[in-house]
C-alpha cells in the first residue's frame, strides 16, 4: 500500500473513531420521552427513565398491560396519550408495557420508589384474567424488569416467582462491563427499535407482499376473534390468598398506603358480548369483588369499569379499538381530576 493510500486509510480510521465517540456522548444525554413504552426495551432504557423520573414533579405514573399500553393502535391513539393531550401534562407518564401484570406492577413500582422516584398519583388496571394461573405472565416477569431489578429480588419474590438465573460466565461480565462504559452498545436494541421499529427489513418486506398477495387480509379473517378462542382465559375458581398475582396485588396496595400515594385503579374492560359463555356467571363477579374488597382494605377506591365499553369498540376480549381507547380516557379524565384536587 503506498505512503498516501495508508495517510487516508488513517484518516479515515480516525474520523469514524471521533464520529462514534461524539455519537456515545450524545447517547449519554438522550432523553427517552416516548409516548408510550417501547414494545421491546431493555433494562439499560427502564433504568435511564428511572432516573429522568426521579427529577419530576407532580408526576403522574400509570402502571399497566398491554389495554393501557394501547395494543392494536398507534401510540398517540392509546388512552393514555389522548389523556396527557387533553391535560397538556408531560408528567403524565405511561409506563404500561406489553406483559404487564400485578407481579410487574410491584417489583417496578417498589424499584422507582427505592430510586427516589415520587409520584403524585399512580393509575393502575386490574385485568381479571391476569389472576390465572394460565395466563403467561402469571408469576413471570418482563425480562427488561427482571435484569433490572433482579438484585433488588427478596426472598419473598424468589419464592414466588419463576425468575431467571443470571449466567455470571466470562461472557456476561464482558457484556455488563462494556455497556457501562459504551453507551451506544448499551443501548443497542433500543436504538435499533427506535430506528427501524419492531421488524426487521425482511419482516417488513415480508408484511407488505402480503399485504398485497391479499395473504394479511386472508390471515386476519381467520383470526377474527371468536368465542372458543377464549376458553380458559378466565379462571373462574374462587380468589384465594395463594393465588400470586392476588398476593402482588395486595403488596403493591400496601405500598401505595404505606407510601401515602394517592391511586386512581379500574377493573378492565371487557368483551361481554364475545366472552358471555365464559365470564357472565357468579364466580366471575365473585372474584372481581374480591379484588375490589382488598383494595379498599388499603384505602383503594376501585372504579368499574368492566361492563361499559361496547362491544363494537374492543379488538377482541380487552383490547380496545381507537374508538374504545378515546372512550376509555373519557372516562379515566374526570377522575383523573378529582383525584388531583
């Protein structure tokens, strides 16, 4: 290689050396301020919001699944951020993710509150068929919660959860290392969500030939929610102080009362019509006001709202339409009021 092909080998090698180094700095000031929680994040993005948190004021949290996330609609039409649009609150902060769940909704909470986080009111949905032992995020939690958190994991939570054993292999410890001191490999799946979204290209390219084969539309059809799809979802045995998404519940209430944080929980809409076989009996109002007694142990007023959405405004059995989520933040707004006086 001659003398000058080497200088602007060099040359080169240095400017993508400066460009990645400015590009890590930058990353260290980056403010995540979603609307909404990524679908995928990591524990580097959860503990990054974490500390932006802990500076607000007058902060409001909602804690949630997947029907206050605002599955099956753009983030801006999720009842959350049509609720912060009409209050004009930044401090309104959704942190309600996909496979989210009472086991969650503690060890996250518990976590923010251990890192000073403060909120002013804390709004949470009570979905009934969390409380399944069926359901898949019974006693699980989200990865990026789990990493997270983990350390902070007591005895009680060990016990109760299906948690992950953390690999302390050489392979780990140069991961942990290195993404304490490089940013941008820290937060690599984060900033690749947010770049390219949730597919990949091939996945991309592979959704819009179906969209014009006619094969999505075919696909959808036949997975239009019917009845059968749902059976088992909703356990209808008695609610009993073993069931552990019942017991989180119950830890989460006495750590909003013991915390004197003002709470604002509703019991999640639902398909009635869809799911009339299965849920209009005894036993499913039976556990729901099991819930709503425990709450109210802990000064927790809870409001019903199970039966109001229509069912032309659900996607299936809780997730809601566009429609569904603007009514579902009409609803929530004037509470969201009274419970701020």
């Amino acid at each position: 290689m001659r003398a000058h092909e080497r200088e602007r080998w060099y040359s080169a090698y240095i400017i993508a050396v400066v460009l990645l180094v400015l590009l890590d700095v930058a990353i260290r000031f980056w403010t995540p301020n979603p609307e909404r929680m990524p679908q995928q994040f990591s524990a580097a993005y959860l503990d990054r919001i974490a500390g932006q948190l802990s500076a607000k004021r007058d902060l409001v949290l909602v804690l949630g699944d997947s029907v206050l996330w605002g599955y099956g609609v753009d983030s801006r039409d999720a009842a959350v951020s049509l609720l912060r649009a009409s209050y004009g609150n930044a401090n309104l902060v959704n942190l309600s993710f996909q496979g989210g769940s009472p086991e969650n909704a503690y060890v996250l909470l518990r976590s923010l509150l251990s890192k000073g986080v403060r909120p002013r009111l804390v709004v949470f949905n009570i979905n009934l068929k969390e409380f399944n032992p069926a359901d898949q995020s019974y006693r699980q939690l989200f990865p990026a919660v789990e990493d997270e958190y983990r350390s902070q994991l007591d005895r009680d939570d060990r016990r109760l959860l299906q948690t992950h054993s953390q690999s302390r292999a050489l392979n780990s410890l140069l991961d942990e290392y290195v993404g304490r001191y490089w940013q941008l490999y820290h937060f690599r799946s984060d900033i690749k969500q947010a770049i390219f979204g949730q597919d990949d290209m091939a996945q991309w390219l592979t959704a819009r030939v179906q969209d014009l084969t006619g094969a999505a539309a075919r696909r959808a059809a036949a997975h239009r929610p019917t009845p059968d799809r749902f059976i088992g979802v909703y356990d209808l045995t008695p609610l009993s102080s073993q069931n552990v998404a019942l017991q989180y519940f119950e830890k989460t209430a006495h750590l909003l009362d013991a915390n004197h944080i003002r709470t604002l929980a509703f019991f999640t809409p639902t398909n009635h019509k869809l799911l009339h076989e299965y849920i209009d009996t005894p036993e499913y109002d039976d556990n729901l006001n099991a819930v709503k007694r425990l709450a109210a142990r802990y000064g927790i007023t809870t409001l019903n709202f199970d039966h109001i959405v229509p069912p032309s405004e659900f996607l299936d059995n809780d997730h809601l339409t566009v429609e569904g989520n603007r009514r579902l933040a009409q609803m929530l707004a004037p509470q969201l009021s009274a419970a701020l006086r």
